[in-house]
C-alpha cells in the first residue's frame, strides 16, 4: 500500500512541499528529465555572497519525485555553493527517512538538477569575476 511504502517525512514532503514555484528573477535555473520515468523537475537559486538565499522548483512526477525535490531545496537553503555541491542522492535519501528501493532513483533527479542550476549561475556570472 501507498503509506506502507513511504516514511511520515516523504509523506510531508509530498503533501506539503517546500519551496515551490517559478523564480523569475533567478540567478541559476536547472533542468533534468527522469526518461525511465517521465518525471522532470527544474530548479531556480537566488545567490548572495556565494549562500543560496532563495531556492524553489517546479516538479512533474510521482510522490517520491516531489519529495525528494523538495527536501533538495530545503538541504540547499542557505548553504554556500561549496556546500550544496557536496550534497548526495543519499543524504536526500536520509533527510527523508528513507525510500522504497523502486523509487531511489528519484533522489538523484533533485541532487543532478541543483548542480544544473548551481552550473547555469557560474555561467551567468563568469563575465562578473
């Protein structure tokens, strides 16, 4: 069953996630497609002095593609570059509680499209240095 498969904090995560929404004004904006699956997540960062100030997203995918990205931004928040670049598919894994073995996959699309975002920022600002 659905709640069998899922710890309270994924559940939280899916029902209620973090950080969601377009940033148009973004610094950094990421792209990844889960082709396996069919779920897609971008993320948008907001950078001052190199610490991730503001971070949303926008998901299309299961309950554990929704969760994982929410608990990507909320591990990415207010974090410097460096830090948030350390971050792992486990660590989300962890931050959650835990993931069905089938849906461990999932972890990897928030962790691949932070780094997205974090690269499209040095991009945008390589001009600045």
């Amino acid at each position: 069953m659905f709640r069998e498969d899922y710890s309270d904090i994924v559940l939280e995560h899916f029902m209620c996630p973090r950080n969601v929404g377009s940033m148009n004004d973004a610094d950094g904006e990421g792209t990844c497609g889960e082709p396996g699956c069919g779920d897609s997540l971008t993320i948008y960062i907001k950078v001052q002095n190199n610490v991730i100030v503001e971070i949303s997203f926008l998901v299309f995918g299961c309950a554990a593609a929704i969760a994982t990205s929410s608990m990507a931004t909320e591990l990415a928040k207010g974090k410097t570059i460096e830090e948030v670049l350390k971050i792992t598919d486990e660590d989300v894994i962890e931050a959650l509680g835990g993931l069905p073995e089938h849906k461990k996959h999932c972890s990897n699309l928030g962790v691949q499209t932070l780094k997205k975002a974090i690269e499209d920022y040095y991009k945008k600002n390589a001009h600045k240095e």
